[in-house]
C-alpha cells in the first residue's frame, strides 16, 4: 500500500512537471515565432520533441533516484524508532521494578519500625533521610507515626510533616479531589 502511494505521488509530480512545461512551452505550430526552416532543423532544444522526452525521462529517472533515497531513509527511521520503542519498554520495565522494590523495601522498613517503641524508633527516624522517612510514614497507620512523631526532634518531626502535608495536597491537585 505504501509503495502504491509513493507511485502514485511520483505520477502526480511527472504530470505536474509535463503540464507545467507545456504550459510555459508550447507545442502548438500557430504559437511558434520561429522561422519554419529552425523548426525543421530541430536547432532550438525547447520544440524538439525528443529533446523534451530527454527532458522528462531525466527527471523521472531524479525522481526514481529521489524515491529510493526516501525509501531508504523511511527504512532507517522505522528502525530507529523500533529500537526507541523497545528501548522505551526496557526502561519502563526497568522503572517498574525499581518502583517494586522500593515499594517493598519501604513495606519492610514500616513494619519494624511500627513494631517498635516510639521512643526507639523517633531516635532512628532522626538519623533517616528526610525522603526516606517521609515515604514510612506515608505508609504506617496514623497513631503509630504520631507517636514516633511526638518523640522526635522537632525540627525534623516540622519537615516531615511539612513534606506529608504537601504530599496530600499535590496527591489531591493531581486526582482533583479537595
């Protein structure tokens, strides 16, 4: 189907060509200035039937050359944007399983940190980064992350609140609920 296209546009264009160079060179014996013995001769290229079918097969044969140059190129962008899709599914892929094991990792960090003391965990919770801890507790139920949260430094325990509280809203701008 494609290649029918492409035919079909180079068709259009050689008709194009012919019409246009009729148009501002014609055939037509009662439009010709020349003296009749310069027609005979074939002395002026313009008006000599061969030399414009010369014309026209040279640039059908530009054309045929040109379409091939396309189809080439057409070859080389479909490749390159099968490798960039594949590439996109591997990074994806690759993204997505990160995600996973965060996601896990975060699970098993909630877990013991919600076991223990609230005393014990705000002292660990204060050397934790600031997103990793935020991420804990996102994820722990809301009475054992305010106990942990009372016994931290205050400092610390403004931020992560701070960070919880703009996580809820960017969560509530994106899903549009108030």
């Amino acid at each position: 189907m494609n290649k029918k296209k492409v035919l079909l546009v180079v068709f259009s264009i050689n008709l194009l060509f012919l019409g246009i160079y009729l148009f501002t060179h014609p055939i037509s014996a009662a439009q010709d200035s020349r003296p009749p013995e310069e027609a005979l001769t074939g002395e002026h290229p313009m008006q000599d039937p061969q030399a414009q079918w010369e014309g026209l097969r040279q640039r059908e044969e530009t054309l045929a050359l040109r379409q091939q140059e396309l189809e080439k190129l057409e070859k080389q962008i479909d490749e390159k944007i099968k490798k960039l899709r594949k590439l996109e599914e591997n990074i994806k892929a690759e993204v997505a399983a990160y995600r996973q094991i965060s996601d896990e990792r975060i699970r098993h960090l909630v877990k013991i940190y919600s076991s223990m003391k609230p005393g014990a965990a705000a002292g660990l919770m204060n050397n934790l980064d600031t997103d990793v801890a935020v991420e804990v507790f996102l994820n722990m139920k809301g009475e054992v992350a305010g106990g942990i949260l009372s016994y931290m430094d205050t400092t610390k325990a403004a931020t992560i609140t701070q960070r919880l509280m703009n996580y809820r809203n960017t969560r509530q701008s994106i899903s549009g609920q108030p």
